[in-house]
C-alpha cells in the first residue's frame, strides 16, 4: 500500500496534476509517511558504522536528486 502510494504520487508530482487541490497534500504525507515507516527500521537493524554512511549519503543525495527530477520543480 505505502509503495503504491509513494508511487502514484510521485506521478502526479511529474506531469504536474495532483487533480482536485485539496488533495495536493497528500504528496507531503506519503514522503512523511515513509520517513516514519522506514527510518526507525534503518536505526534498529543496521549497524552504526553503516548507518552513518547511509544517512550521509540519503543527506547528499536528496538535492542532487532534486536537481535532476522531472517535475519536482512544478511542486514546490
């Protein structure tokens, strides 16, 4: 379902339309979503060491992918 829903939105945040604006929202909670889902699981299981390197790399990477994303621009 959270994958669904990260990916239909991801879609619409390409081609520009989330359809009625009320529902504009809704790309926020699924990334929200996601970071509540998945980061404690990160903490939890993966070493430090590791875990270190994964959030420096999710740090770095996140304007770089920004920068080149289609769409992402007509978001914000």
């Amino acid at each position: 379902m959270v994958v669904r829903d990260v990916h239909s939105e991801y879609l619409h945040g390409v081609r520009g339309d989330f359809g009625p604006h009320w529902l504009a929202i809704t790309w926020s909670l699924a990334v929200e979503e996601q970071f509540y889902l998945f980061v404690p699981l990160l903490i939890y299981f993966l070493p430090r060491r590791a875990l270190v390197y994964i959030l420096i790399f999710a740090i770095l990477a996140a304007p770089l992918l920004r920068f080149v994303s289609p769409g992402i621009s007509r978001i914000c």
